[in-house]
C-alpha cells in the first residue's frame, strides 16, 4: 500500500538521480579547477603582470567587485576584499586599463607589463553613461548608445546590507515602474511582479526573465494552488539564491523588449551572476541567523461576535489564545501560543579565483527556513559554478550552472490559510464546545496533523557562451542554456480518528500528488560588425537569431479514502481515484536585424526589425514582424553646452514593438474523447478553434532624460511612456450551429496604458567620516481599456468575481452596485424599496424594482492594480566602517476586496453590525444584509518600513586576527511597521492563483500578514 513519512525530507532518488549526479561532477570539475589556481598568482612572471589598487577619491577606501578590463582585450579580472588586483600574462605592451563600478565614474590609465603599483581613485556618481549593459541589445553596449531607459541594480550590494531572501525583495521599491505584490507572508510563498501595469485581458502580464542571457521558468503561481483559492504559491524566482547575483537589469516595455520578440510585451528582467577573476583563490562566508513572527496579532485581528443563549458576545485573539493555552494545559500539554516564532536560518561560501587561462566561481548554500506555523517551512539548498575559459584574446567560452534541491511546506489548512481559517473567524458560540473553545472549526493542533501541503524541487539552469572577436571590427557569439524544473506537489490529508468531531473527511483522508516537468530550451546567436562611414561617423550592424521551447509534462493522481491511519500515498486510497496526464509544448523561431549609428559617440541612431514566428499561431497566421527605432543624443558632451550646476545631460527616445502569444492549443479545433454506442470509443467536439488567431501586438514609445548635477553626485533619470496593446485576445461565444459549444478565442481588444517614472539617486553629503545617499523613485501607471472589438455586445466582459473590463476604464476593475441611501426599521432590517443606488451617470437610482428584484447598475468602484508605486532607500556610512541603511516603499491609489470581511459579515454573522444594525450607517448596513460588495472593498494603499538594517565592517586588524580579510556583522529588520487606512489585515496580502488570485482579482482571505523579521549576518572574506 506503499505509506511513508511525509514529515521527513526526502531523499531525491531515482527521479532527482541523474540531475544529482551532474551535481557531483559539477563540483568535482569545480575543485580541480580550483586546485590548479590555488597557488597564488602573485608567484607568477611578474614581468608580465599588471597589479594595483581601486579605492574611493573620497574616503580612501578600498573597493571590492570592481571590474579591471585591459581596453580592446579579453583581459581582466575583480578587485578583492582589499581592492587589489592582478593582471597575469599581459603581453605587447603598452596597454590601457579601464575600471568600471556600479555608482562610480569609469577610470582608464595607460601602463606597461611589469607595473605592478597602479592606483585607481574611483569618484562616486549618480550617473555613468559609460556603465555596460546586456539586456535588450545584440552585445554589451553603453548605456549612453541605448535610447531606452535600463534600470540596473547591484544586487550583490544590496544582499549584504539588506534581509532579502529572493529576487521580488531586491526589486521591490528600488526599480521606477516594477510593482512587486505580496501574496502571504507564509516562508516561501510568491509575489507578483508586473511592469508598467496590465496590458492583456487574458494572458499573463508577468515579465520575462532571464539569466546570464538564458531565458528561465518564470511561473510566479507555481505550488500545489487550491483551485478555489491562492495563497499556498510558489515563484519560481524564490528558488534563486540573492547571494549568487551580481546585479540585475530591467527593460520595461515594447520599446526596449523589440529584440526579444514575441512573448517581451511585460518587460525584461536579467539576472547576472557572479563570476571569478584572475588571482589567487578566494574564499567567502556567510551565516544567517534570524527570527519572523506576526506583529501585533491581537491589535490587528477584529473582535467577533455572537448571541449564545441569547446574549451579545464578543471574543478576541487574546481571549482566544488563552482558551488555548489553558486548553492545552488541561490535556497535560505544554501550553503554546497559536502563532510562534519561526526560526530563519542560512549558510552560504564561495571561492572563486583562476589565473589568466581559466576563472572560476563556486559557491554552495543551504537555508532552513521555518514560519509562524510548524506545518510552514522551507528546506533548500543549491550551488553554482561558473567558469571562464580564455584561450586567446579572440576567444572566451563562458559556463554557468547552478543546481537547486529543497522542499517547501506551505501552511494550507481550510482554505490555504492555516490555522488562519479557524482563528480569524473565531466565534462566541463556540466557546462552550470543549473541542473548540471559540475556534471556529479545529483547534490548532487538528489542522497541524491532518492538513500537510508541500512543493519538492529539483531545478537544473546551465548554459554556455561562446564569444569570438577575429578581427577588431567583427565579433559574434553562440549561447545555448537550459533550464529544467521537476517539482512534485503533495496535498494531503491524513486519516486521523482522533479529529473526526469537526470534519467528515478525517476518517478517510485524500491525497492528491502532481508531478511537473518544466523545461526551457535557449539557442541564441548574434554577430555585429562594425565600420568607419566617415571620421566621426561609425557604423555597427546586427544580426542574430534566436529559438526557445518550451515543454510542460504534467501528471497528477488523486483519491480518498485510507482504510487506516498511517497511509499516504494515493495507491492506499480506496474511493474516487482519478488521474490526469497532459503535456504542453511551445516554441518560437525569431530573426532579427539591427542598424546603429554612432556620431562622435554622442549621438547614435538606431534602428531594429525582428520577425517571429510562434507554434501557438494559427495556421493561417503568418510570421509576426516587430520594428524598433532608437536615439539618444549626450548633450552635455557638446562643446556648446552650458547649464550651472549640471555635468551630464543626455536625452533619448525609443519607439519598439513586441508580442505575447496566444496560449498553447488556444488555435487549434480539439475533440473529447468520449464512450460511444455499445461502448465503442468515439469523440466528440471540444474547441472551435480559431486558424487566424495571432499575438497580441504591444507598441510603446518612450522619451525621457538623464541629468547629473552638482558634479554628478545626484543623478535624475525621467521617462514618460505611451503603450498600445492591439489585438487583445478574448473570448467570444460562438453558434451552436458550428457543432462546437462554449467561446472562441479571438484578437479582439485594445488596451493602452502610459505614465511617467522618475528615479533620484546620488550622495546627498559626504565628508571624511559621514556619507549619506538617497535614492527615490515614483512611477506612475494610467491604464484604459479603449476597445472590446466585437466580443460581446454590452460594453463589457467579466474578468473574475466582481472584476470587470469595461471601456473607459482601466483594465479588470471593481464593479459593483453602490448604495446611496436606505432606510433602517425599527428592527434592524433594511427596507429594500427604500434603497437607492448610484446610477453610474453621476445621478441615482432605485436599487430594486417592485418584485424586489436587484436592478441598479455595475458601477465602478476602483482599479485594483496600483496606480502609483515608489520607494525611498537611505545609507548613511560612518567613520568609514559603519552603515545604517533603510528602506520604505509605497503603493497608492488601488482597492482591494476584504474576504475576511466577507466571511465574519455575510455568512458567519460574526460582525457586531449583524446584531445591533441600528447603531451603525444605514447605507454599510444595507449592502451588508443584501451582500453588496462595496461594502467590502477598500482604498489599501500603503507605506512600509520594509528594511533597515546596520552594518560594521570590522578593521583588517582584526579580521586579519582570524585569518580573514574582511569581516562584517549586519543586524536587519523587515516589515516593522504600516501605514495605512485599509481596514483589513493587511494591504497587500492578496491571493496569487486559483479562481479569486491571477492578475487582477486583488483578494484577501484567511492569508497571513507579512511576518516582521530580525536577522543578524555574519560575512567572511579569506
């Protein structure tokens, strides 16, 4: 019957084996590498070698991670811990040494073989036009070239100094025009990350991501999500460790995902991991120790009420817990609260070093992670390796890989909230029943025991790069990658005799197992050449091509029914078994061209074409073309320019096109199979089909300027942005007369959304001992639904519960019927003739007709994506070796639906309004007693005191007591305090999949809060 301990970590065996064999030779390859560079480089000729230091103008600190490149060549390296740096086998001198740094001005000097005492003296600046970026262009290319705004990020920075723990929390509140929602506060559960609003009605609007150049799975809905609901998913970015990133970049729109193609529409994000550099080995460590909690449960959950033995009570958390705990004490337990502390734990090394053939980085961490519930934990660890090889200065092959393995539980007791179900809607007639003691349902220990829910992953990304320069005007480059995701997803329910009192199934039991297999495959090749039209005048043209597949294979087994308790697996179940197996596959086959002009490099004009084509198009639909054009003109290096106070200033303006496809078999004509006449098999119709359905086809332009004033130690960047979204794909009923049934997928819709971002950085002061930098960032997002096509005849179509898209308004809104007034009667009840409702045309009218039948109008209620978004990020460094850090983010200008609200009010009779109605607005009482929902939905913007952290950085003296080079300690904390007017629990905890999550449905239910969190770090450099 095959029954296991699900508690206990699994041992991936069998279908992990193979990726776990390619694990151990990953690392065996690692330490041979390594072996080989062990010996340190400064025993090499050093005729041949150029060393030297990097330090900050300013202070004279040394700075580590800067990248050392000999101009023209591929040779350099990073700075260590101390700032040094070494240059091996450096041959026909003499050459130029350019050193390059996130927030620096780049600095190049001329040197020789043999000087081995240079010293970079970097000035801090808030804008670099000559900083490098890989997104979104054919090759590495200047930021001053690309007429598109590209917001880049030290990720590695940010990691040591701030509690992130995946990549949504590194982008939250630092990135103009990224929106980053919550789902739970659970370990492990998703966020939601949209760029520049929504721009489909009913594909995803989750942004593509890649990393070192391979596109990745991106799902932010993973998990074993409960159709009904949404709170128990799992990003696939979470399996990521920040502490292998380098930095990130983020294109935001059509105009600057041209060169992706089809499926770019939502915007770019590219992960760049950390690399080796030439040198003797390095070592680092990092250990995490930390703890998380619900703030302030019993100031923020409601009192409810009730009438047993028909009195007016009220119970609140306080009282609930202490129900329990002497509840617990009365068993012969040790009493508990219902919400504990979890305990958060990391350990995280790498080494990385090579010499001027070979660079090398290893790294391998391990978190164990656990949340405010004991069913709620995550367990993982992964490694990385990354090498470089360097045969000659015309080749570079570049391997990256990283393997993933973890398990994941998430707390989804009753409606995937945990013990959140039977706390929040805790009640006063139940505070008699000995087996509830005001629990709504079961005690806390019940669920704990019948409810399990967990994720096991083992994820695979590799790729390789092979870049060749044979001549000085023409390079190109082969990029192939990977990246294979297998989860398992468990929902169980154990057979457990002692709960059956609350619960039909606890007799019984269910499981119910998924097993996916996700699997992404890059080929990549670009080539450009580069040629002198006129003295001034240079020209480079691109050419590439590009194919990614996609291959979803998925299994699930579900049954009820254990004959006794002890059995899990779905083979022991004995009724209802059913199984499901289904595979997807998606390819695109994309071509692109690329034109730029380079006028003393300070104007350049360019000008791009991609052709598409995708298997999801209909059969009838040709390849997709996407143009793009680009300028940029640096206006500040013009020998006329004049402006006080500022030294840069360039402007740019990008027009681009881009794509999503339509989803996998939505053009295709399926049939069911089905038993037909004396149980002969046969089909039937399913799908019509659509042969001419395409993509949707987003066009944007964008103009903005970059500035840097006061010798560039405040930067300002400014974007405006016009996005069209053509060819919208809906759904359309068809005729009964074709022989099919149901909707037909068409290209029907138009959505256009346009804004501004604005983003501040710099040194706001600095002296010998005290430095302090600020950055800002608002964005701003007006989206509207301009056209339906001819979908449906009313001038709208329903998106999700009470969720709507409707002309003139932003894309799946709130609608609803408004009360204006009614009329309360001496018992408490609402007269429904007397009610009045908005009309939706600035007058009223009455809320239901004569047969007491509800008339009155949909109206719109509000947007539910954010229409504003921002963050505010401070760093003060103190003598030199001390820094406080702190960030606060906001959002603004959105609603979301209270579900609590709706459960205590609507069907539990939980709230006080629900028995004493008299003493409240007679309007909220009326929509309460007829289940009007905006009684429910709520202004949630907010502002958060997401981080704030501090960080000493100890002396070499006595780091180097211990034998380190570096030595820090970082105390942090996250989610310390909210400020809002949201009624709810909290503003931004909604759901992430299931019927009620999604893209648009803003739904909070029975989900845990954002946990605050203190962590202390403790970082090593060897």
């Amino acid at each position: 019957m095959g029954s296991k301990n699900v508690r206990k970590t699994p041992r991936f065996t069998g279908r992990f084996a193979g990726a776990r064999r390619g694990l151990w030779i990953l690392l065996v390859a690692a330490l041979g590498t390594s072996m080989v560079t062990l010996v340190p480089a400064e025993a090499a000729a050093q005729q041949n070698s150029i060393g030297g230091m990097v330090v900050d103008a300013q202070t004279g600190r040394p700075i580590s991670s800067a990248q050392v490149l000999i101009v023209g060549r591929n040779q350099g390296g990073l700075t260590n811990e101390q700032g040094r740096f070494l240059i091996l086998n450096v041959n026909n001198g003499p050459v130029r040494v350019q050193v390059t740094m996130i927030g620096y001005a780049d600095v190049v000097q001329d040197a020789n073989p043999g000087d081995l005492s240079m010293r970079f003296e970097l000035k801090q600046t808030a804008i670099s036009l000559d900083a490098i970026v890989v997104t979104g262009t054919p090759g590495a290319t200047q930021k001053r070239a690309i007429g598109n705004v590209v917001s880049t990020l030290d990720a590695s920075a940010i990691a040591l100094k701030a509690p992130v723990t995946d990549v949504q929390q590194v982008l939250n509140g630092r990135v103009a025009g990224v929106t980053v929602l919550a789902s739970t506060g659970e370990i492990g559960g998703a966020s939601r990350i949209n760029i520049r609003g929504a721009s489909t009605f009913s594909l995803s609007n989750t942004p593509l991501i890649y990393i070192d150049g391979v596109r990745v799975n991106n799902n932010e809905a993973a998990g074993p999500i409960n159709q009904g609901f949404g709170s128990r998913s799992i990003s696939r970015l979470g399996d990521l460790s920040p502490d292998d990133i380098q930095s990130i970049e983020v294109i935001k729109g059509p105009a600057a995902a041209t060169l992706y193609g089809t499926e770019a529409a939502n915007g770019v994000i590219q992960i760049i991991t950390k690399r080796g550099t030439r040198g003797a080995t390095r070592f680092t460590l990092q250990v995490k120790q930390g703890s998380n909690w619900f703030a302030n449960p019993a100031g923020r959950l409601w009192t409810n009420w009730g009438m047993p033995g028909g009195v007016l009570t009220s119970i609140d958390f306080d009282q609930l817990q202490q129900n329990w705990r002497d509840m617990r004490s009365s068993q012969g337990e040790t009493p508990t609260n219902i919400f504990k502390n979890g305990y958060l734990q990391s350990y995280d090394g790498s080494m990385s070093g090579g010499n001027d053939f070979v660079q090398y980085f290893l790294s391998a961490g391990y978190e164990h992670n656990t949340g405010v519930e004991p069913t709620n934990l995550v367990k993982r660890g992964n490694t990385r390796l990354n090498v470089t090889v360097t045969p000659s200065e015309q080749w570079r092959v570049d391997g990256n890989f990283a393997y993933m393995l973890g398990r994941t539980d998430l707390a989804c007791e009753a409606g995937c909230g945990g013990v959140t179900w039977t706390t929040y809607f805790m009640s006063p007639d139940k505070i008699s029943d000995p087996m509830r003691r005001g629990f709504w349902s079961g005690t806390p220990d019940s669920y704990h025991a019948l409810y399990l829910t967990w994720e096991d992953l083992g994820r695979f990304i590799g790729s390789v790069q092979i870049s060749n320069n044979p001549t000085p005007w023409f390079s190109h480059r082969l990029s192939f990658g990977i990246d294979q995701t297998h989860t398992q997803d468990h929902d169980l329910m154990n057979h457990d005799d002692r709960y059956t009192y609350y619960d039909s199934f606890a007799d019984r039991g269910w499981a119910d197992v998924v097993d996916n297999r996700v699997n992404y495959t890059t080929v990549d090749y670009s080539a450009t050449a580069k040629f002198d039209l006129f003295p001034d005048v240079q020209a480079s043209t691109s050419v590439g091509g590009q194919y990614y597949r996609r291959h979803d294979d998925y299994v699930e087994a579900y049954g009820e029914g254990f004959p006794v308790p002890g059995l899990t697996a779905v083979d022991a179940t004995t009724q209802n078994r059913t199984g499901l197996q289904t595979f997807v596959n998606n390819t695109t086959v994309g071509l692109y061209g690329q034109e730029q002009i380079n006028w003393k490099d300070t104007r350049f004009l360019t000008v791009g074409l991609r052709a598409d084509d995708n298997s999801a198009f209909g059969k009838n639909f040709n390849m997709v073309y996407y143009p793009k054009v680009s300028t940029t003109w640096v206006l500040s290096e013009e020998p006329f320019f004049q402006l006080p106070a500022v030294n840069t200033l360039r402007l740019r303006a990008a027009y681009g096109q881009s794509g999503q496809q339509p989803e996998q078999y939505a053009a295709l004509r399926t049939f069911s199979p089905v038993t037909g006449p004396n149980d002969v098999g046969t089909v039937t119709p399913g799908t019509v089909g659509n042969p001419d359905l395409g993509p949707e086809r987003s066009s944007e332009v964008e103009v903005g300027f970059d500035a840097g004033f006061f010798d560039n130690r405040l930067g300002l960047e400014f974007t405006y942005y016009n996005q069209h979204t053509r060819d919208a794909i809906l759904l359309r009923q068809i005729a009964p007369s074709t022989g099919f049934t149901g909707s037909q997928w068409v290209n029907a819709g138009r959505i256009d959304n346009k804004g501004i971002e604005v983003t501040v950085h710099g040194t706001a002061y600095q002296s010998e001992n005290l430095a302090w930098d600020v950055g800002f960032n608002v964005s701003t997002d007006q989206n509207e639904v301009v056209s339906l096509g001819d979908v449906t005849s009313e001038d709208f179509v329903q998106a999700g519960s009470y969720v709507r898209h409707r002309i003139g308004y932003p894309v799946g809104s709130w609608f609803s019927q408004r009360v204006v007034s009614a009329t309360i009667g001496s018992d408490g009840n609402v007269d429904k003739s007397s009610m009045v409702c908005d009309d939706g045309s600035g007058g009223t009218t009455p809320c239901y007709n004569a047969s007491g039948s509800l008339v009155a109008p949909n109206v719109y209620l509000g947007r539910n994506i954010p229409k504003v978004n921002g963050g505010v990020n401070m760093t003060f460094t103190l003598f030199k070796n001390f820094q406080l850090f702190g960030q606060v983010d906001f959002k603004t200008g959105y609603k979301k639906l209270d579900g609590n609200q709706r459960v205590r009010c609507f069907f539990f009779d939980l709230c006080r309004e629900n028995y004493v109605p008299l003493d409240y607005d007679p309007v909220e009482i009326a929509e309460l007693q007829q289940g009007l929902v905006d009684v429910l939905i709520h202004d949630a913007s907010f502002a958060k005191l997401r981080e704030i952290s501090g960080t000493y950085e100890f002396p070499s003296t006595i780091a180097g007591q211990i034998g380190a080079r570096s030595l820090s300690l970082t105390l942090a904390g996250r989610n310390l305090f909210t400020w809002t007017k949201y009624p709810g629990l909290e503003p931004e905890a909604t759901f992430n999949g299931g019927s009620r999550g999604g893209s648009y449905s803003l739904w909070e239910q029975d989900v845990l809060p954002q946990l605050a969190q203190f962590v202390a770090t403790l970082h090593v450099g060897f």
